[in-house]
C-alpha cells in the first residue's frame, strides 16, 4: 500500500508544482499590490460605495476590512472565488483520475493483478490525495508570510492558518465526493462533470438564496454557505457547523466510495 | 491438488449470459487452451478468475484458496496477461518493473528476461510498439516467478515470429512446473502448446477434450470425381454432408467411420477418382459451433 501511495504522489508532483505556481503567482500579485491599494483606499471606497449592496452579499464580499489589512485584502480578491476555483480544479483532476482514469486507461488491472486488496487501492490512493491537497494548501496559503515580509506588509499568520483549516474542510468534502463517484464511474470525465455540475447548482444555491429572503434556506444546501472565508482569515473563526458538515461528509462519501469500490465490478 | 477448479459459474450482464454455469479443472503444471470466438465468455471467465468481476454464482479455487475471499494472497503466486495490456504511458519499462517489484516484495529482477526478450526498458511503455508491450507485459507477469499464469489472449495482435517467441517462452514455463490458463481463438496457438483445450459457445462449455482426442476426432472431407452423371442423393446421407458440388464430382464431409461412404462409392462403375484428406483442429472447432 505504501509503495502505491509514494507512487501516486510522485505521479501528481509535477500537477502540484504547477498547481502552485499558479495559486503563488496570484498570492504574490495581491501581496505585492496590497501596499499601492492602501494608498489609494480613499477613492477605492467610493468607487466600491456605489456598487449594488446586494450583488456584494451575495457572492460574500466585504469591503469592510478591505483597504484595513492584508487578510481583509486577500478574502476579498483571493479567497473569495479564485483559490476555491484553483483548488476545485485540482481535486476534482485528482480525484477523477485516482480510480475511474485507472479504469477508462485500464491500467486499473495492472494493479488489481497484484496482491493488494481493492481497499489498499483505494485507500493508497486516497491518502495521496489527502497528502496533496494537504501540501497545495500549506504552501500556497503560507506562501503570503515570506511574500509579506519581502514587500513589508503586515499580516496575521493565525488567521491564514485558520483560513487553511477551513480550505482544508472545504477540499476534504469535495475530494470525497470525487472519490466516492471515481470510484463508482468507470470514466473520468463523468466524475468532473458530476462534481463540477453539483458544485456549480451549489454556488448558485448560496447565491440566490441572499436575493430573496424565501430563498434564505437554499443556503444550507451548498458548500459555499458554509466556506465563511471572510469569517475564517478577517476575524480568524469557524463556525463548528461548518466543520460538522464539512467532515461529514468527506467521510460519509470516502466510506461509501471505498465500498463501492471493492464490491464492484471492473470491466476496462 | 488442482490448479483450478471451477463450480458452476454464472456471471450475467442484464439479460446477457456472458457465462452460464461453467465447471472444469486444471491439472498443476497443464497448459489449457480456453478456446471460443469473440463473445464467447473466455475473457468473463479470466475476470472472474482475476476477482476483477464478481461471479453471481459459483465458486473458483485456484491454488487451493478461493479466488474471491482470498484474492490478495492468491496474487503472489498468479501471473497475468492480457492481450490489450494497458501501462502507464509515462513511465518507464524499468519503473514498472521496480514498482511490482515492490508491491510483490521481490528482491531482485531477472534481467535475463528482458535480454531475452530483447526489450528495452529505459523506453516509456508510451513508446513502446505493441509487440513491446507484449513483451513488457510478459515480463512483469513473469517476474516473480508464479505457479500459476493466466493469459487473455496474450498474443494479440503480435506478428508471427513474436508468437512463436511468446510459446517457446511459454512451452519453457511449463516444462519448469507452472501451471498455463490461456484463453485464445487463435487455434494454431493453441494445437501449438495446449495439452487439453476447453471450447466455450455462449457462455456454456461444449468441449473439453485433450488436443489429440480433438485431432482424432474423424472428421474428413472427400473429394469424388466421376464420369457422367454424379449421383448426389444417394451418397448424401446420415453421417455424410455436401460441402459443395462441382463439374463432374462432390465434396462430402463424413463424421465417423468412412468405411460405408467407401464401400458405397467403390460400387460405382463412374467413379474416376478419390481424394481422402484429415480434417484439421480448425475443422473439429467449427463443428461445435454449427
């Protein structure tokens, strides 16, 4: 199993590099640009004043701590949309290929043939996936510490910790349900466009939901209710509910998907 | 103790009987040919055998252990190929070597093979002709050493020489103790290295018989030339079939004793001449899929 899971991960180094270089780029533009954006804060936030207070709302924009301080800058421009969207990508490429790319390639039966039990398979390849997941969010979130210090800006590295953790949380219950329909698919392209499909009526649960005030509860239904990024790197908390169901059910679909996986059957 | 042996197994796909109560076994160190053509159930069987499906009724041992419940531990000894091998495309011959080395916990490879084989393998198995990925794909399921190989068609697609370099590769195998299950509709292959073949129609078995006892099988096709009118109806009857009628004579096929066919034919004045030939394996085969 080890042998498996030191593969994988050697397998996706090259995604990961890339994955982060992108996602540093990004951190590095808002550091380094955060200082200039200070200096025009005042004209800023009239500009900002005169946008429709809804339309802010509802994709969870605060301008409230936006000019104040660098974590208030990064919810905003950062962890609002872009490293959702950059780390989706990346689990949902991971997880679609871990067990439904193996099948629709049919290397799946180069490891079936050998003495690993389907359980070692999939669990080999989900703690890779944890492994990386773990590794994109460590080193692109705490990439801001020496990119702040390099243009003097001040930070709070607690609150980007606590922003990891909730990332994390986030990643984890897709990551679970990617692999719990990898492992029930035998086409990887089918398990992005499932996920990414959810995903999307997900965002646009949330989003509608802050339009009406009927539609308040469609909140709960999405992820992105409860990925509170403002709450997590402005005011460095989570709420426990969000970690409930996070956690849930990332491990819900891991279960499901590891017994699916060793009860199905596989015909590459 | 047999190398294999299979209880009525079922596997279905919806209304699909892909395999539909099939029962033999295989003597250790035995080569047996799975013969049948496409669709015939020989590649569910292997998957099942594989645990890559899960039977719907039916029990497999293979080696003594269930091939089911033991799977993991019954691995260490099977070897497998299938004739449409899939690698990863971006590693080497060489890393997948090392990896099953690792998983299987074998100490070292024999690189003998490989010289043998004459493969090259620093090349990435995405540049590898498909010969070569044969010849990889023996390689690893070769390499550590299994009582028991399992083979989809494992000569697939391979030009003629490659073929004959696989079977003596595969003749070498069994003559050293190991067990061969290969399935194939390639007869010749078969005849070539089987010492009993297992023929399957439609998910069911409708033969298993020794190579020779399917070769004794008396099957031969008759050519008869006459002068003036032939006489068809009278020659054409039980045990005795037209293949085609030509100017000035017949061909008959005759299952069985051709003494009677003989006898009749002799006692006509306008026989001008007879051709006996011994139906070959490909002849026998077809016969169980008329």
């Amino acid at each position: 199993m080890l042998t498996l899971f030191l593969k994988t991960i050697k397998n996706n180094r090259f995604s990961l590099l890339i994955y982060l270089v992108i996602s540093i780029s990004f951190v590095w533009m808002y550091v380094a640009l955060f200082p200039t954006m200070q200096e025009q804060a005042e004209k800023l936030k009239q500009a900002f004043e005169s946008y429709p207070q809804a339309l802010m709302k509802a994709f969870n924009i605060s301008f409230e701590n936006f000019f104040d301080t660098l974590q208030g800058f990064m919810a905003g421009e950062y962890f609002s949309l872009l490293w959702p969207i950059i780390m989706i990508i990346l689990v949902l490429s991971y997880s679609a290929s871990a067990i439904a790319g193996e099948i629709e390639a049919g290397t799946i039966e180069l490891l079936l043939a050998q003495p690993i039990s389907r359980l070692k398979i999939f669990l080999a390849k989900y703690f890779s996936g944890i492994v990386i997941i773990v590794a994109f969010i460590a080193i692109s979130n705490f990439s801001v510490v020496p990119l702040a210090v390099l243009h003097n800006v001040d930070y709070k590295p607690e609150n980007f910790l606590t922003m990891s953790i909730l990332g994390f949380l986030f990643a984890f219950a897709i990551f679970g349900i990617g692999m719990m329909l990898s492992a029930f698919f035998s086409s990887k392209g089918k398990v992005a466009a499932i996920v990414g499909g959810v995903l999307i009526i997900m965002y646009a649960l949330n989003l509608f939901s802050s339009f009406k005030e009927s539609l308040d509860k469609l909140k709960y239904a999405s992820f992105f209710y409860y990925y509170d990024f403002n709450k997590a790197v402005v005011n460095n908390q989570i709420e426990p509910l969000n970690i409930l169901v996070f956690l849930a059910v990332g491990i819900i679909c891991a279960v499901v998907g590891a017994v699916l996986f060793v009860k199905r059957d596989i015909a590459t | 103790m047999k190398a294999i042996r299979i209880e009525n197994l079922k596997k279905y796909f919806g209304q699909t009987r892909a395999v539909d109560g099939i029962s033999f076994e295989v003597e250790e160190g035995e080569i047996m040919g799975f013969l049948g053509p496409n669709g015939a159930g020989k590649t569910t069987t292997i998957r099942c055998m594989m645990d890559f499906l899960h039977p719907d009724t039916g029990k497999i041992d293979i080696l003594g252990l269930d091939a089911q419940k033991d799977s993991e531990k019954l691995k260490r000894d099977l070897g497998f190929l299938s004739g449409e091998v899939a690698f990863y495309n971006s590693w080497t011959g060489a890393e997948h070597i090392s990896f099953l080395e690792k998983i299987k916990g074998i100490s070292s490879f024999d690189e003998e093979l490989a010289a043998k084989l004459k493969l090259d393998i620093r090349k990435k198995a995405g540049t590898l002709s498909s010969g070569n990925r044969q010849k990889l794909g023996l390689i690893l399921a070769l390499m550590h050493q299994p009582k028991l190989l399992i083979l989809d068609e494992p000569t697939l697609g391979l030009d003629p020489l490659l073929q004959n370099y696989i079977y003596e590769i595969l003749k070498g195998e069994a003559a050293s103790g190991k067990t061969i299950f290969m399935s194939s509709h390639n007869l010749a292959e078969v005849e070539k290295i089987c010492d009993r073949v297992i023929i399957l129609k439609e998910g069911k078995i409708v033969a298993l018989e020794s190579i020779n006892a399917i070769k004794r099988k008396r099957i031969y096709t008759i050519y008869a030339y006459f002068e003036g009118k032939v006489p068809k109806e009278e020659l054409v009857t039980d045990g005795v079939s037209l293949i085609e009628e030509f100017s000035g004579g017949l061909a008959l096929r005759v299952k069985g004793d051709t003494k009677p066919l003989l006898k009749k034919l002799a006692s006509y004045e306008s026989l001008k001449d007879l051709e006996i030939t011994h139906a070959g394996l490909e002849e026998v085969f077809m016969e169980f899929y008329r």
